[in-house]
C-alpha cells in the first residue's frame, strides 16, 4: 500500500516543550502517526535535534522549520512509495540529509516519519507493531521486558541536589503486572519514607521523587529503607544508577566534580568510588559511569566490574553503530542503551540492535525526559526481546502509556500462546 500524504505538527512534550509528530495517510484511507520524545541531559555525539533558535517561540526550542522539513522535503520524496519498504524509506531519508548527525533535516523530524510508516505498515498487515518489526528486521523470539523504573531524580531532571541523575529499581518478577505491583508498592514507601524524614516528595521529568540529600549514598539508603517498608523481600530486588557522568564532568581539570558530596575525583579515583558502590549496595547496572570520551576509563573500569553488573553506554554510545563497534572492540562496556531519537531512524536503531545482541551485549530500550503519549518503545523491546525497559516512574501519562502497552502486549501473548 502507497503513501498518499504526509503532515506534521508542532505539539508539547510532557517538559511543555515543542516536539514533533507526524500523521502519514495511506491510498486506503488508512492512518498512523507518532511523536517523538526529547532528551535533557544529551550526548555530543547524538544526531541532531532541529530546533528553530526563536527566542521569542518558547525559548527558541520550536520545532516548525522540522516539520517544514517534513511536509516540503521529506514527504514530497516519500509519497508513492509502498508503506511495507521501511528499509527503502529510511534510506531516502538519509539520503535526502546527507551529513551523519542529521543537521539537516532534523533526526527528531526523520524520527517521526520513520516510525509512522512503521505503524501504517502494521496496519496494513493488521498485525502488532512488535509483530511487524520482528517481520522486517528477523527478530522472533518476543518477551516482555522488566522495567528498570526510575524512583529518585537528581542531575538535570529535578531540582535535587544528587550528582547521580537515575536511582532505579528492577525487579525479579517476569510478569508485567506483579513486576509493576511491586514497582508501585516501593515508589510509595519512598514516598512515605521521604516525608516522615522531612524531605520533599516533589517529582522530576520522569515522574520520580526528588530530594534534596546529603550524599549520593543517601539516595540508596532511602531506597532500601523504602523497600524495607514495603515489606518486599530484598532477594527480589535490585538496584541500577544512571550517573550521567559527562554531565558532572570537568574537562579542564579532568575530574568528576560531586557538588552534592563537595569532591572532585579522576578516572581512577572515580571507578574505586562506582566499585565501593557495587559491594554495598544490590546494583545490578551502572549507566554512563565514565565520561562518553573517556575510553581508557571504560576499559579499566569494564576490567573491574563488567563480570559483576551491566556497564550501560548512553552518552556513550549514543545508539550509534560505529561507536558500538568500537566499545565491542575495545571490550569498553557491555551494554548499550537503546534511544531510537539518538540515531534517527527505526533501521539505524535495529542495526545497533542487532550489533549489540551480536556481541552477547545487553541492549536495554529507553525513553527520555521529555516524553509524549507514544508507546513505540514498549513495543521496540518486545520486538528484539530485552531483557529491560527504561520508560520511568509508575506515574505520569506519558510514562504509565508504555507500561499500559506492555500489559495489553502482555495480554496478547498469552493468547497466542493457548
């Protein structure tokens, strides 16, 4: 089935800031459409966001000339084509760009499209969307993934003043629902715990607490007294860090700079503090630890701790194949987070995918801070069958939908199956 049109729109994100979606029409009368998420904190080496720069149209931070690019530029090239080429539409669109980190376009305008075709595909075939990726790109082996849900925000998504940017929680139940149950069962008690300490219960971007704390390692001790109060046997769970270390990295001096705990540390002095944290505390995975150029460092730390926890590149890898190929040589991680709007299209996104899982890496499926209503990822990481989900706290429209998508895929796979 042809593509007839193509029209895009300048909608808000869950921050309140512009971001793009995208409507595609099929000769059938059918539709489908997506909206692309935002990060905060972001990588120097993600592909570009297209922003318009008018200070006077929110901040500057518009999205028009995106979807100008769109409507003009894009559909203009992609109309006529048949819906089921998702590899020759993506293609087109990066052909029609031409530089690597998409500058001209916009990846957040490439991205809209990209995975609105997807989804009139899979309208097309009345199939799931998770179905119809594991169609075009050979994935079969579809489960449904544990959310490593965020419960205390520190860095630049709250107003906490934690250095660490995601204290997260992950737990040993492999059915969404008792997973989620359990999830919400702890996010409360922290709550509880927070309040009766005298602490803030105010939220950032990603719908979890953000107080302010004496030290990074009082964030993990009001987590496992939450999970004391719970009265949720510890064996079940487990804890993972988002350090966005590029973000408290100081280049000049070459030191990670904790203001919350008043020290600077360099690279080794930094890995000792991360190993100090994993034999006290039950983390299973440490997100962007190092600086994203810093690649001695991830080597001598993946010597140290990458038999013992997930060592996750963001910033890092920033979802692109050639530094994917790199860290797999350099035996610099051992797995990659996995954000579609880091690279721009959903065949760039499989192709480190498949990259990753190649290496017998873990790739773990994200959203970002500022997110829409969009559930594509919930249905990414079923497709390629991850092991883990980063889409947030138990709370928040925009991060309940993709929990609320895994339960109807939940739902769906357990029909299939009797």
């Amino acid at each position: 089935m042809k593509i007839k049109n193509v029209k895009a729109n300048e909608i808000l994100d869950s921050r309140g800031i512009p971001t793009v979606s995208v409507e595609i029409e099929l000769e059938n009368g059918l539709k489908a459409s997506a909206s692309v998420p935002s990060g905060t904190s972001t990588g120097i080496h993600e592909a570009l966001e297209l922003r318009d720069g008018n200070k006077e149209r929110f901040g500057g931070m518009g999205v028009t000339k995106a979807c100008e690019n769109i409507e003009s530029i894009i559909g203009p090239k992609i109309k006529g084509m048949d819906v089921s080429d998702q590899v020759k539409v993506d293609e087109t669109m990066i052909e029609l760009d031409g530089p690597k980190n998409k500058e001209k376009l916009g990846a957040n305008a490439i991205l809209a499209v990209t995975i609105s075709v997807l989804r009139a595909h899979s309208l097309v075939k009345n199939k799931e969307l998770f179905q119809t990726i594991g169609d075009i790109y050979g994935f079969n082996n579809f489960s449904v993934p544990m959310p490593m849900a965020v419960i205390i925000e520190g860095g630049q998504h709250s107003d906490s003043n934690a250095d660490i940017q995601e204290y997260m929680i992950t737990i040993n139940e492999t059915n969404i629902r008792d997973n989620l149950n359990l999830i919400e069962r702890i996010y409360t008690s922290l709550g509880e715990v927070l309040s009766g300490g005298g602490k803030s219960t105010n939220i950032g971007y990603e719908g979890a607490y953000g107080p302010s704390i004496s030290s990074n390692r009082e964030g993990l001790d009001l987590i496992m007294s939450a999970i004391d109060k719970s009265e949720i046997s510890k064996n079940k769970v487990n804890l993972a860090l988002d350090i966005a270390s590029s973000e408290i990295y100081d280049k000049e001096s070459q030191k990670y700079i904790m203001k919350g705990e008043n020290i600077a540390l360099n690279t080794d002095q930094m890995v000792s503090y991360l190993e100090e944290l994993v034999r006290n505390y039950p983390i299973i995975s440490i997100e962007d630890a190092l600086f994203e150029d810093d690649w001695e460092g991830w080597q001598s730390l993946s010597e140290k701790l990458g038999s013992k926890i997930m060592l996750v590149g963001d910033d890092f890898f920033a979802t692109n194949i050639e530094r994917i190929r790199d860290g797999i040589d350099k035996k610099a991680a051992n797995s990659v987070l996995i954000k579609p709007n880091q690279i721009g299209t959903v065949t760039e996104t499989m192709e480190a995918i498949k990259m990753t899982k190649f290496a017998g890496w873990e790739p773990i499926v994200s959203h970002r801070s500022g997110e829409t209503n969009d559930t594509f990822i919930a249905d990414l990481a079923v497709a390629i069958g991850a092991k883990y989900i980063k889409t947030g706290a138990p709370v928040r429209g925009e991060r309940v939908a993709k929990y609320n998508r895994l339960f109807e895929i939940s739902e769906i796979m357990q029909k299939v199956k009797k």
